[in-house]
C-alpha cells in the first residue's frame, strides 16, 4: 500500500473549472488517477446506460477493456448494485471478478453520485496484491464527488 496525495483532489477540481463535456472531464480524470498514483495498472470509468441496463465502458487509461458490465456482475457490477465503493485486496478471492487484465491483482471502485443517482463507477486496478488502504479508498471518493460535480446526467444518458 502507498498513499494516495489528497492534492488530486484539488488538481480535478481546478483542472475541471468551467468544463461542461463529460467525457473532456471523464478523460481527464482517468490521465490524473492513471499518472499521478503509484502502481496502477489501469484507472478509468463505466458509466450506466438505462438503454442497455449496462454498465459501458467509459474514458479511461490502460489496457483495453470490457466494454459491458450487468449490475451486479463483477466488482464493478456489485458497487454499482449496493451503491457502495468497493476496496478488493485480491481480486482472485472476489466471487465474479470480471479479468480484463490479467496484471491485475487488487482493485478499488468508486460509484460516480450526480443528484443523488449513481451515473457509472470509477475503477482503479493494480497489479500489486492488497495496493489500496482504506485511507486511499477515502481519497479516492473524494476524488469521485469533486469530479462528480462536473458530470451532468442527461448529458451522459445522451450518450451512452
Ligand atoms: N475487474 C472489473 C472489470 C473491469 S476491469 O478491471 C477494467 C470487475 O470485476 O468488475
């Protein structure tokens, strides 16, 4: 486990300032968590289609990914389904765990909150076992609610 600098919080909070495309915002989001954390090996977003009753792959940095996620299939599913972030320490003892890269071995999702809905989730994996720290997790949500505040809803729902 590494610590995660409280300062990305603040950085998508700037970097965001004004910017209203939510998928500028998404892309920018997943280059901040994908550079600026140690030990990731992808970080991006799946964002809900109602269409679909899907959960679609979003912006994000890494390996090319599932592009389809049902609520309540995999980690990402399950944190979407119990509207809860999810801290998975070995992803190999997680009943589901969908592997879109085999480097990855734990895992840390965040549901998105935009007027009290979950819109998608963010997700961050790593290839070292037990990578992410409660602590970490916290930052990570605070990460999601300040680049939450830059998502609009029917915007996303326009397109996926
Ligand atoms: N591992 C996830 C799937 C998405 S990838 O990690 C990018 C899951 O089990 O939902």
């Amino acid at each position: 486990m590494t610590a995660i600098d409280p300062i990305i919080v603040d950085q998508v909070a700037a970097l965001l300032d004004g910017e209203t495309n939510v998928i500028t915002n998404l892309s920018n989001a997943a280059a901040i968590l994908y550079n600026s954390l140690d030990q990731v090996n992808w970080a991006g977003f799946y964002i809900y289609s109602k269409q679909r009753n899907s959960l679609d792959l979003g912006p994000f940095q890494g390996q090319v990914a599932c592009m389809h996620i049902a609520p309540g299939s995999g980690v990402v599913g399950t944190s979407y389904e119990k509207q809860t972030p999810l801290r998975v320490p070995n992803v190999h003892e997680f009943a589901g765990h969908i592997a879109c890269d085999a480097a990855s071995n734990s895992e840390t999702v965040v549901p998105l909150k935009v007027d009290g809905s979950i819109v998608g989730i963010m997700d961050i994996d790593s290839p070292i076992l037990d990578r992410f720290s409660e602590k970490n997790v916290k930052v990570l949500t605070d990460f999601g609610a300040a680049l939450s505040k830059h998502l609009d809803a029917a915007a996303l729902s326009a397109i996926y």
